[in-house]
C-alpha cells in the first residue's frame, strides 16, 4: 500500500529506533495496553503547555511586545493562556480530581513563567511561524511536520520544539537519530534554518539547548563547529556540512520506511 501520505516525523523516529517496532505499529496496528494514573493525567501536560506558548505568541509575536509588560501584565496573561490551555485539554466532566487539576495549573503557570523569563534574556528575536503544519518531502516519502516555533533571530532563523522531560543534543547525532524532528524541519523548510533548539521546560528551570551555525543566537545552543555529529563524536562540521549529513541520513531513513 501507499503508506506516504499520512507519515509524520515520529514515525521515522520510530523506524530509527526500531524498524521492527515501526512495522509492528505503523503497519500492523500493535499497541500496547494502557495503565490508568491516579490524579492529573500526565500525557497531557505537554499538550497543555504547547497550547499555553502557543496562545501566548500567537498574541506576542516577538520579544519586544514580552519585554513591552510589566509583572503584573506578564502574569495575568500566562494565567490566562494556561486557564484556557487547560480547559481544551481537559474539558468539565473529564473526571480529573480538583486538587490534582490546580497543582497542574500551578506547574504550567511556573513552567512558562520560567520560559518567558528565560526569552527577555536572549537577543532580540520575533516569531515567524507558531505551530505551522507543512508538506515535506524527502527520500520520496511525504513527511507532515509542524515545529512547535521558528524565530527569527538578527539573519538566523531557529527552529524550537517544547520539552517536558530531560532531552540531549545527543539525540541528534548519527545516522539513525533518536529525535528526527527538528534536523527534518531545518534540512526540508524552504527557508533553510541555522539552527534547532529544544526550550526545555519544568516548574524549577527553563532552559535552551541546542545546535546552530551561531551559538549566540539562543543562550545554550552549541556552535555547529563543536556539535558531536557522528557516532564517534566528530567535531569541526560548519552549519551547511551538518546539514547535508542530516538531510543523507534522513533521506534514507525515509527510503527505509517507505520499502518497509
């Protein structure tokens, strides 16, 4: 069958992680069974947070107008996005338990509070796209990506996914990458970004981390001339040689998941 037309970045994290895994999923409908949580259900959590950024940005559109509110402004409008963030998720009736929905909402209210703090930091920047779905192509597989964020920052563009949990540039390294998404998203987007960042977000830090042709273009991005790219943790590579590296692997990463 056509198995090109509905694929998305996940899927080929799959297949580089496990190509048997992937066809067992993917292909053949195998899932594994779900275990209930007591309290808030944590899958949600990353949900709710790209959907508070999202509303937020959607309003900012770059960091002057952040840097433009006073506290009080800043926090009533993270109260705001995060209060409606979670209504959507979590609709009345769901049967979440009330203590646990507030301790949610506290934790997002410090995560972005955090994140926010942690871009009037940075150089001045705007926001060029906000969750943007997109048609891509690559190894004749057609790919549906959406990066969380792509800013503009002086002539650099940097390409920015939300994490909850402990990511590591790491995961980007070698020929079947551990998180395909954001080298798919700088190698395939038209305007070609030098950059890609993790914003790696709890209630007790926020921070960047990343790889990009300028290491001051986010406090916590790697200059590409000192990202490990191989597996043996070469060094030297400018931004358009990691690149290309990229764009080879993933292309026939793609190939692979395409033959099955």
């Amino acid at each position: 069958g056509d198995w090109s037309s509905d694929v998305c970045s996940s899927d080929l994290e799959l297949q580089s992680a496990c190509p048997f895994q992937a066809f067992a999923e993917l292909r053949l409908g195998a899932t594994r069974l779900e275990e209930p949580d007591a309290g808030f259900d944590r899958r949600l959590r990353g949900v709710v947070l790209h959907r508070a950024l999202q509303g937020i940005w959607s309003q900012l559109a770059g960091q002057s107008a952040l840097a433009a509110l006073d506290g009080s402004a800043r926090d009533a409008l993270v109260d705001d996005a995060v209060s409606a963030a979670l209504v959507a998720a979590v609709p009345p009736g769901a049967g979440e338990i009330a203590i646990a929905f507030e301790l949610e909402r506290e934790w997002q209210r410090q995560a972005v509070t955090r994140l926010l703090a942690r871009d009037l930091e940075r150089p001045p920047f705007t926001v060029i796209e906000i969750e943007q779905p997109r048609e891509l192509t690559i190894g004749g597989l057609d790919l549906r990506l959406q990066a969380d964020r792509l800013d503009r920052v002086g002539d650099e563009l940097v390409v920015i996914d939300y994490k909850t949990g402990n990511p590591k540039a790491s995961a980007w390294r070698g020929a079947r990458m551990e998180a395909p998404q954001l080298p798919l998203y700088a190698v395939l987007h038209p305007e070609r970004p030098t950059g890609i960042a993790f914003a790696v977000v709890g209630s007790a830090r926020a921070q960047y981390l990343g790889v990009g042709r300028d290491a001051g273009a986010i406090p916590g991005l790697k200059a590409a001339q000192e990202f490990e790219l191989t597996e043996d943790r070469e060094t030297g590579f400018a931004w358009p040689v990691i690149a290309a590296h990229w764009q080879a692997w993933l292309g026939r990463l793609a190939e692979d998941f395409a033959s099955g």
